[in-house]
C-alpha cells in the first residue's frame, strides 16, 4: 500500500514540479476518521501531474476505493477550470465533493453505470428498449470506467476511452476480414469504426447529460466532445416501384417469409422493429384499413392503408388469433430484432441489387418517392412514417431538389418569352 503522509510538498506547481516522477502517487491525508486522501501523480516521462482521490472501504478493511480528479495546473499557462485542470485548492475542494457531500443524495458519488439506470428510469423505457441500452454501454464502456463517478469524469478520460473503442473496432473488423477472406480499404475502416464509436459515444453523452441534468452536476468535461463528427456514410440506396417490383418477384419463391414482411415495408415505409412487433389485432378494417404500430422508437401512432395494401394484411391476418404476430418465421415463431440480416442480404444479391442495401432502404424509398408527388404534405407524411419534418428536410434533401424542380415546371405560366427574345434579336440585327 502507498506510505500516506502528511507531508508531501504538493500544494504548488513548484513543490510538486520538484519531485521526481515516479509510478505511484503521494498521498495525502485529509480525514482520517473515513480515510479520506489527496493523491498526486506524474509517472516518469510525464511533465504533467494529476490529482487522484481515495477512500478507506471501512469495517477494518485496508482496501480504498479511488477516483481521478483531474490534471494539476503545473505548467505556467495551465489555469484551473474546476473541470478538468484544478489547483491544489479545487482539488481538495472537488475531493471532498465527490466523497463526502450529502446534500445532493445519489449525484454526489453517481458512477456512470448509477447514471445509465437513472437515464432508463427517466426515459421511461421500455424492458427491450433499456436491456439495448445497457447491452450497448456495458459491452462498449469498459468497467473500470463505469464505476466512475460522473462529476469526477474528465475530457480526457472520454477521449482516450473514444481511441480506445476505435482501436478495438478496428481489430474486430480485420478479424471479420480475414475470416471471410475478404478486404476493404483502410480508410473505409477507420470511417466505419470512427461512425460506430460516434454512435455509442451519442447515447454515453445522452447519459450523461440527463445525470447532469437531474443532479445539477458540471457537464464541461464532455459537453463540446462530438465523438469523430459525422462519419455515417449515408446510404443511397433508393429503390423506384419497378425495382421493388423486382425485388419481390425475384425473392418470393426462395423466401417467402421474409419477402412478406419486406412487401409490408415498401407499402408502409415503417422500421422492421414496427414490423415484426405487429399482431393480428394492430389490423382493423373498420371504418377504413387502418394498422397500429405500438409504442417502440417513437411514440405510437396508427396509420392508413391504400386497398391494396389493405388486401395484402387482410390475406395474413384472416381467421387468426387476435394476439398472433402478422408476420412469422418457417418455425412458427415472431421475427428477432436482426435475425433477418443474412437473409435480407442474399435477397438483395439474388435480385442484383447494390450491397449496402439494408431493409432500412424500404423506409427510403417510400419516403422518397412520397417526396416526388406533387403537393406532398410533409407533415402528414412524417406522422406517417413515425418521424418528424426536420428529419425528413435533414435526410432528404435530394427529393426536395427534385420536387422543388418539379413544381416550377408546375407553377411556372408559359409565356412564350422565349420566342420573344430571339424575335427581339432579329429585329435588332436588322
């Protein structure tokens, strides 16, 4: 265990600048009644130092639990923001915040993993919703990191936990690589491993933000940190009606199943996750086909149905048990969340499509070609598809190009002004 002392020249970026380098911290006393300390550390190499806190785990144990506070100021031009670089006062200060303050109940030692079941609880989120949520960030976030106290966070353990996961992408890939004896440019992988950690990091953040929010914490370690910005390569793959068209005459002889719930998708343009949770009684004919998506990325909402996609549901949910799911498996049993993704993908090389085309770019194309008709109401159509008009004005923005031209070839009065001005010309050259 490291010699506590109460001793230790640490108070002055001159003491502690003076010290040699070494690979465990001075410590120094505080209280110890609860076996509170103050530790400083600059490892060999390093000519900045960092402040760490500790405290004894009680009931005779000699074992501490530890957190990091933040850089020392030691150079000249480092001051301390309370956030990330702290003197020795805010330090101390920042130490006694994290261990011993009462006043504000859970925020005062709030570690990420506490944070993430605050975030669910106050999300709301449903059981699958939440168990995603913790899936993501516990199989992303290391552990050491998790039990880490929210306010004790800094900029720079974000940072080196953003390399970290990239690296970590990075070596799964070329291991995917390899045994599929395949490859792919680097830069198309550090894109997609850059684009990955940036998802993560948007629900981390997301986390982060409602603990800070609920608990009044200081949210200047991650608050300007974009993750690698956006790497997402949008996907193009929008298909026209004759396409899908030959999509589904393509694949329904070799997967019929799967070619059912991918015809629901281009009639409705909803995600597969709506899809595959459908129940025979989501169906109604009364007063007009209309289907009902139940509660899952947005907020539920029921939509209306052309006759013929009206015919198409009506043929699955005929003569069935009302709590059956719409759309089956060949066992039997409802879709999975992603169980369709090797199958989607042999569809899409049966029928010669581009291979980065996902069931998503069903979504696309309804959403597209709606964009093409003249007179598109945008926000019928975003309550439609469960999203909002900014989203569509976001990802859609060649539509709108196009449906913009469309309606000055529409609006635009023929005046024949064209004939004038060659007219004009000629007389002038006359």
């Amino acid at each position: 265990m490291p010699r506590t002392t109460n001793h230790h020249p640490i108070e002055t970026p001159t003491e502690r600048l003076a010290l040699e380098a070494t690979a465990k911290p001075r410590w120094v006393r505080i209280d110890g009644q609860i076996g509170l300390h103050i530790g400083y550390l600059r490892k060999p190499g390093e000519n900045v130092g960092r402040w760490i806190a500790r405290r004894g785990k009680g009931n005779g144990s000699q074992d501490y639990e530890q957190q990091r506070i933040g850089l020392a100021n030691d150079l000249p031009k480092q001051r301390s923001d309370n956030a990330n670089v702290f003197d020795y006062t805010d330090a101390l200060a920042r130490v006694r915040l994290v261990f011993t303050e009462p006043s504000r109940g859970r925020g005062a030692g709030l570690s990420i993993d506490e944070a993430i079941e605050v975030y669910i609880e106050l999300k709301k989120l449903g059981p699958e919703k939440a168990d995603d949520v913790r899936r993501r960030l516990t199989t992303d976030i290391p552990e050491k990191l998790r039990r880490t106290a929210v306010r004790a966070l800094t900029d720079e353990d974000i940072a080196n936990w953003q390399t970290g996961l990239k690296l970590a992408m990075l070596a799964r890939k070329a291991a995917r690589l390899k045994k599929a004896d395949r490859d792919e440019p680097q830069d198309e992988r550090e894109r997609k491993a850059e684009a990955s950690v940036t998802r993560v990091w948007k629900t981390f953040k997301a986390v982060l933000n409602k603990a800070a929010d609920r608990y009044k914490l200081n949210d200047r370690a991650w608050r300007r940190n974009p993750g690698y910005g956006d790497r997402d390569r949008p996907r193009d793959v929008h298909l026209t009606w004759d396409e899908i068209q030959h999509f589904i005459d393509t694949n329904v002889a070799h997967d019929a199943n799967l070619t059912a719930i991918a015809i629901a998708g281009a009639f409705t343009g909803a995600r597969w996750g709506e899809l595959r949770k459908l129940r025979v009684e989501h169906f109604d004919t009364r007063g007009g086909a209309t289907l009902h998506f139940i509660k899952g990325k947005t907020k539920a909402r029921t939509i209306s149905l052309s006759p013929e996609a009206a015919a198409f549901f009506a043929k699955y949910t005929i003569n069935r048990p009302r709590t059956d799911p719409i759309f089956i498996k060949e066992t039997g049993k409802a879709w999975g969340k992603s169980c369709h993704s090797r199958r989607f993908k042999a569809m899409v090389a049966r029928a010669g499509f581009p291979e980065d085309m996902v069931f998503y770019s069903l979504r696309h194309s309804y959403i597209s070609r709606a964009l093409e008709q003249p007179g598109c109401d945008l926000k019928k159509l975003a309550d439609h598809c469960g999203t909002s008009v900014f989203m569509i004005m976001k990802h859609y923005a060649k539509s709108f190009a196009a449906q913009r031209a469309a309606h000055v070839v529409l609006t635009t009065p023929k005046l024949g002004v064209a004939d004038i001005a060659v007219a004009l010309k000629k007389r002038k050259a006359a």
